[in-house]
C-alpha cells in the first residue's frame, strides 16, 4: 500500500517538475501554445499511462494510494507556490 503512495509521489513530481520547467522555459519558443500542448500531452500520457498500469494490477486501493500520494504532491507544491509571491 505504502508503495502505490510512493508511486504517486514520484508521478506527482515528475508532474508537476514538468508544468515548472514548461512554465519557465515557455518564452523561449516562437510558438509558445504549441510546446505548452505538447508538454501537456505529455504530462498527461505519462500520468495516464502509470495510472492505467495501476488499475490493471486488479488492486482496488492501489488506484486510490497512488492518487492520494499525486494530489500531496500537487497540493504542497501550491502552497509552496504561494508562500513564495
């Protein structure tokens, strides 16, 4: 169980890492919208496909771990960001 936890943690950072380093880097590119879409399809394939792996295992709870572990993540990673500005 700890360890569907761990695998949302690990996806949540990669998650949100990946909205850091496109929000950073989005000024570089002559298109902007077209490298945002494709990092976000990215971003969200890859969550997709962990998250569809999981629910292939037939573990009911390990969907809800791993979610529980991503949405931690994503929720100090906000707060984080408001305390900064």
């Amino acid at each position: 169980m700890i360890g569907f936890f761990l695998i949302g943690i690990a996806l949540g950072m990669g998650y949100m890492e990946g909205l850091f380093w496109t929000i950073r880097y989005l000024n570089r590119f002559q298109r902007p919208m077209r490298f945002l879409a494709i990092t976000t399809l990215i971003r969200f394939g890859i969550a997709g496909m962990v998250f569809y792996q999981l629910i292939q295992t037939g573990i009911w709870y390990s969907i809800f771990c791993a979610l529980a572990g991503f949405l931690l993540v994503r929720t100090i990673w906000l707060w984080q960001e408001k305390k900064v500005k």
